[in-house]
C-alpha cells in the first residue's frame, strides 16, 4: 500500500530528526531475520535507549541529501533491507547492540554507521566501536593507571621507615 504525502512527510521528517539527534547510527541489513527475533532486538535496544527503526531507503536517502551534514556521505551501502539503530545519549549504546545481537543472529549484519558529525564509518569500524568498554570502566583503568605510581612511591617511602625500624629494633636487641 502505497503512503499517502503527508505520511512520507511526517516520516521524512521523523528520519531527519533521528539522524540528527543521533550521536551514532548503526545501519544493518536485517534480511532474514523473523520478527520475533527483531522484537527481541528492540526489546533489547530499549533497554539500552536505543532505538530500532525500519524505513524504505528512499526516504533515508532523502533525508541524507537535505541536510548539509550528511550530504557528502557515500550512499552505495544503503541498498536492501535495512533498520537503522539510534541513541541520542550514548555514543557507543546503538553499536554495542547491534553488534551483540548479531553475534547471536548470523542474519543481522552491520553495514556502517553515521557519527553526529555526518561521518559514514564502515562495518568494522562500527564491530570495533561496539568493543570499546563503558564509560564507567574507562574511568576506573584511568584512576589504577594514575594511582599505580603513587602506589609505588608509598611503598618504597614506607620500605625506607620499615627499614629503620629494623635496625633500631636489632640495635636494642644487641644492647639487652
């Protein structure tokens, strides 16, 4: 059934936000793929704040050229059946997703992605993206990196004090 102007304006208009807002989109083919496990992947990207839209390539396509950021992007990949994944809050949330469900789901295969700049990342640099860990544990390897010297220089000052203990403590050994 063929949509009618306004609902192809309403949905272009959806697309272009989403593109927009999107700090990552991961774009996959999905060919294959039954519904039931596509239900389970936007169970999942929900629960990570992402969202998993299906839209014909056309109207995607469209909304790439209208805006200046995205214009530039190569648009050879864009053919087939294709969802595209989005979060507005996580720069990595949408690959890391997507990457996980297609480890377990063979039909679902990363084409790219498009970074907030208006960058098009290929399917590895998207599969790597979605290794790199959370913030939160990027953070703590940063703190024990910073503190393993200070660490270090604790112990050895303490090692010299400990050291001196001895000696006074065998000095009066000798003297009793």
């Amino acid at each position: 059934m063929a949509l009618s102007k306004d609902k192809k304006n309403i949905i272009f208009q959806d697309v272009s936000k989403i593109l927009e807002d999107s700090k990552l989109t991961v774009v996959a083919k999905y060919s294959g793929t039954s519904v039931k496990t596509l239900q389970e992947l936007r169970k999942t990207a929900k629960e990570a704040s992402t969202s998993i839209k299906v839209y014909k390539n056309r109207i995607v396509l469209k909304a790439l050229q209208n805006n200046p950021k995205f214009k530039d992007i190569d648009t050879s990949l864009f053919t087939g059946m294709l969802l595209y994944a989005s979060n507005s809050v996580d720069e990595l949330a949408s690959a890391k997703v997507i990457a996980e469900f297609s480890k377990l789901n063979p039909t679902l295969e990363i084409v790219g992605s498009i970074n907030i700049d208006g960058q098009l990342m290929s399917a590895s640099d998207t599969k790597e993206l979605a290794m790199i860990p959370p913030m939160q544990v990027l953070r703590a390897q940063l703190v024990g990196t910073l503190a393993a010297p200070l660490g270090g220089f604790v112990s050895v000052l303490s090692g010299n004090v400990r050291s001196i203990l001895n000696v006074l403590n065998a000095h009066m050994e000798q003297v009793k």
